[in-house]
C-alpha cells in the first residue's frame, strides 16, 4: 500500500502538508495559546485554503508575535498598518484587525471559565468525537456542535468565526477525530489514549 493510500484523500504530496496531517490533524490540543493560533489560521483561511495558509503559517507566527494574545491586545494602527505590508501573511484588514479582537474576546473567556480550552472543550464534553467515516465525502462541513460554538463565540465578540471555520478549527485541534477509517492516523486517534 502506498503512502498516498493510507492517509486522508485531501493530502497532497508536500512534506509539509504530509507532516501536519501524520502529526498535527486531529490531534487534541489544550495549550490556551495553540488553540488561539489554530481559531485565527482558520479564520485566515475563510476563502482560501487550508494549504495556503499552512505555507504561510511560519511568517504568521512570526508576524503575530507567535499568537500571543498578551502581546497581541496591544496592537495598534501603526501595527495594522506594518502587517499590511507584509508579505508573507494575507494582507486582509478585517482579518488582521479580527486576530486583535479575538485576542481581546479571549481574555474575557479566560476570566470567566479559567482558560480558553476549558470553555472550547466544553462543548465536546471534554474528549474528542470519533467519527468513523469511510470516505471524506461523508465528512460534513458544519455540524449542531460547529453552529453553537460558532453562536457562542460571535456572541462573545470573535470575528471570522463561522460555522465552516468552526468544524475546521474542531477537526485540527482534536475536537472530532475525522480522519477516514483506512487512514493511517485513525486508529491511533481512536485509542484510548485520546478517549
């Protein structure tokens, strides 16, 4: 069996892509500050695709001060302004000023329920949902779950937060095991070390 084979049908033959899908897709995630940086490369993706942002994602931790919200918070219009010249980034105002915003918003969440993945794994109960989906056809692209965490964090004041970008964010860090069940990465993921 080839190595294209056994993976998801949405990974290309790129390193990169390969590595993030073997390693990071999927996987639970609970550092406060990771959660913060995958919600808002999701948010940057609205519109374009997970690649192009992956390919992106060293100049946006870079650019972004590593997704530290406390740094972050204190980003001003002289700051906007230096990001729109980047590069390296996707030079979108809106969601530029969205990452300032939401690091604001996660403040508020950490002060009311202790820490941003108390209240981002709350609405799995705390463990990942094992799908066991044989073709990524099957994959929806929101889900009950998506639209009340996407509700929830609009209404806390997070921008690029949609339902579509919800599920995405849910499958990267963990939230929903969607990998394919002939996929290499299932049935590690459906062990009990991620029950």
């Amino acid at each position: 069996m080839s190595d294209k084979e056994i993976r998801c049908s949405w990974v290309n033959q790129d390193p990169l892509y390969i590595d993030y899908h073997d390693h990071e897709w999927g996987v639970p995630v609970y550092d406060d500050r990771l959660l913060f940086e995958y919600l808002n490369l999701e948010g940057a993706q609205a519109g374009l695709s997970w690649y192009t942002i992956l390919k992106k994602r060293d100049n946006y931790r870079q650019a972004f001060d590593y997704f530290d919200p406390k740094k972050i918070i204190h980003y001003d219009e002289n700051k906007v302004a230096e990001l729109l010249q980047n590069e390296g980034i996707v030079r979108n105002k809106m969601k530029i000023n969205a990452v300032i915003t939401n690091a604001k918003a996660f403040f508020k969440v950490i002060d009311e329920f202790g820490s941003f993945q108390a209240y981002i794994w709350s609405f799995v109960d705390g463990k990942p949902i094992q799908n066991h989906f044989k073709e990524m056809s099957e994959v929806p692209a929101t889900t009950e779950i998506s639209d009340r965490l996407s509700k929830d964090l609009k209404k806390r004041g997070f921008k690029f937060v949609g339902s579509t970008i919800c599920y995405a964010f849910m499958q990267a860090v963990g939230m929903v095991n969607d990998h394919v069940t002939s996929c290499k990465c299932y049935q590690r993921l459906n062990s009990e070390d991620y029950r």
